[in-house]
C-alpha cells in the first residue's frame, strides 16, 4: 500500500509546483517591456524636445543697485527712509545740516558783491581818466592854436624890427620908434617861446592821461575776471548747498542703510542702496555646448524658485563676449602645467516680459531655471 501510494504524492507536488511557477514567469517579462518602453518613450521625448530647446538652472534674476553717495559733508538733521522702503525718483532720502553751507554762501555773496562793487570803482576811474585826456587833447589843440598865432604875430614883429633898423640908420625914425620894435620883436618870441613850453607840458600831461586810462583799462579786465571768479564760487557754494539734501535717483527700494540720525558722513561715503525696480533681468550661464542655436531675440520659459506657480516669460537680449572663468579674479591659464578640459558656462542676458505687477514680485538674486525655445 505505501509504494502504490508514494507516486501520487510525487505527481501532486510536480503538479503544484508548475501551478505556482507559471504566473512568475509571465509577470516578469511584462513589467520588462513596460519599463523599455517607458524608457524609449521617455529618451525619444528628450531628444526631440532637445532640438528645439535648451535649459540650465545655472541662474540668477539681477537689476542695478545704486549706491547711495553723498556730496558734501556734515551732519545728519533728518533721514526719512528705512531699510526694505520702496521710493520714488525725487524722493529726499535725507538731509544734511545746512549752517556751515549756508555761511559758505553768504561769504561767496559777501566776495562777489565787493568785487563788483570794485569794478564800478575802476570804471569810474576810467571815465575820470578819459575825461581828463580828452581835456588835455582839447588843450593841447588850442595851444597849438595860440602857437601859429605866436609864430605869426613873432615873425611881424621880426619883419617890423628889420625895417625899423634900416630906417634907424637913415634916421627917418626916432629911437623911441626902434626900442619900440625891437620891444615888440622880443616880447613876441618871448610869448612864442612860453606858448611852446605850454604845449610840451599839455603833451606830457596827454600822453600820461592816456597811459593811466590804458592801465585803467587792463584793470577792467582783471576786476571783471575776478567778478566772474566770484561768482563762480557762489555758484559752487549754492551747489554745495543742494548737496544737503539727498534724493533717490529712480524709483526703487532702499537696502542696506548704515547711516544713522545725527551721524556725521562724509562726501564719498555709501550710505545705503537703492535697489532700482524699474528693470529686473535673468543672467543664466549656460554651458559653451548649448549656444550653437541660441539667438538673442529668442522666447524664454523662466521658472523663478520663489514663485512657483507663477509663469514667467522672457527674451534673449544679449550673449556675454567672454565666458565667466574670464572674469575670474585669476582667470585659469591653460597653456601651463597639465591641461585638462573643463566645460565654460558663458553668460546670457535675458529680458523678463510680462505684466509690470508680475514683475515687481521679483528681487535681484533669485534663482531661476530658464529654458530657451529655438
């Protein structure tokens, strides 16, 4: 009875073990093929999805910072801003104290008026001088004047007397009649002689008339110059002066203040910055390898990190001349010891489109994964 019975045993395990085997070898390879369809599926839509783009999340949203820099110095009278403030353009940001500017002023004003005041000064003495000289010159015209009339009357008298002298000799005339000629002759040179010595003393006195009205003049020059100087330095204290106060430049949102209310700054010194909201763009560093069909001009897809479920749409603008490594403080050098090639990300300037509200969510800084539509 147990060796009629040990073959049914035997052929029942036989049995169960196929049963159970079966279902194992049948779920393997479906799950096989599933996975390499999966995968040929998956590696086709890459690859074409790579011919008509290119992405890296090698990026950052950048704008401009603005330091703020004062230029005058003094003390802080009032600060009307605080960090994270958003500003407008015009905005006075602070104001510096204005007494030592103010007494700059006013010693400009004090200068300027004196030297014009100076100035009318020597143009007075200018008209007084050319007066004089044209009174000389009128003078010296008469004496010439009196002069050919001297030299006439003198050469009647001569004429006279040597007719008188030939008649003295005859005695045709009394020697009354020829003292008188020779009286009249003397005193005719005489007055001839002095009316010349009048003009040599009108001629000094014009020509030194007119050397000190020609000096006079040159001091005009020089006063008016000086009225210019003066000026200027009040122009520059008034500059001066509205350097107290202190305004934005742009519409932005201050950052970084390190000034304080009664502090004393000095010109040149940052006192905080202006982060300017009027323009936020991406730099993204793409490797040297995906530039071959960028083109500036081209969409962009940008998915901002702080911001994911907002759709961000931009623009090629520019590709940077050089790659980042060029930038470098110590940018490598190749051409000594062992050369080993490093794939270069090169930087890419791209324009953020869209809604200005949209926009003005974003700050400088961010991270952000951009993918270029060729």
């Amino acid at each position: 009875m147990a060796d009629n019975n040990q073959p049914t045993v035997d052929q029942s395990n036989d049995t169960l073990d196929k049963t159970n085997s079966s279902p194992r070898s049948k779920i393997f390879p479906i799950i096989l093929a599933v996975v390499v369809i999966v995968g040929v599926s998956f590696g086709i839509k890459s690859y074409l999805w790579s011919k008509g783009h290119t992405q890296t999340d090698d990026a950052q949203t950048e704008g401009d910072l603005a330091p703020i820099i004062p230029r005058a110095s003094g003390y802080v009278l009032k600060l009307n801003v605080s960090d994270n403030q958003q500003v407008k353009k015009g905005a006075t940001l602070l104001v510096l104290d204005q007494n030592d500017l103010k007494s700059k002023v006013e010693q400009a004003e004090a200068a300027l008026e004196n030297a014009k005041a100076n100035l009318e000064v020597i143009k007075a003495n200018v008209r007084a001088s050319q007066f004089s000289t044209h009174g000389y010159e009128r003078n010296t015209k008469v004496i010439e004047a009196q002069i050919e009339t001297a030299k006439i009357r003198a050469k009647r008298a001569s004429q006279d007397f040597d007719r008188y002298a030939n008649l003295i000799q005859d005695h045709s005339i009394t020697q009354q009649q020829y003292d008188q000629a020779l009286a009249d002759k003397e005193t005719a040179n005489a007055q001839l002689l002095a009316i010349e010595n009048q003009r040599g003393q009108a001629t000094s006195l014009t020509e030194t008339s007119m050397a000190q009205s020609h000096s006079t003049v040159e001091q005009i020059k020089v006063a008016e110059a000086q009225v210019k100087q003066r000026q200027a330095d009040l122009d520059y204290a008034n500059l001066q002066l509205s350097y107290a106060f202190v305004i934005a430049p742009a519409d932005g949102i201050v950052s970084k203040r390190n000034v304080q209310l009664g502090q004393f700054v000095g010109a040149g010194t940052s006192l905080m910055t202006l982060v300017l909201s009027d323009k936020i763009w991406v730099v993204a560093n793409f490797k040297e390898t995906q530039l071959e069909k960028m083109r500036a001009g081209q969409d962009v897809d940008l998915e901002i990190d702080a911001f994911p479920h907002e759709e961000f749409k931009g623009k090629v603008e520019s590709i940077s001349g050089a790659t980042g490594a060029r930038f470098a403080l110590l940018p490598p050098d190749n051409s000594t010891g062992n050369f080993v090639k490093v794939v270069q990300r090169v930087p890419v300037k791209i324009s953020v489109t869209g809604k200005p509200e949209q926009i003005a969510l974003l700050r400088a800084g961010m991270n952000v994964k951009a993918t270029v539509n060729f």
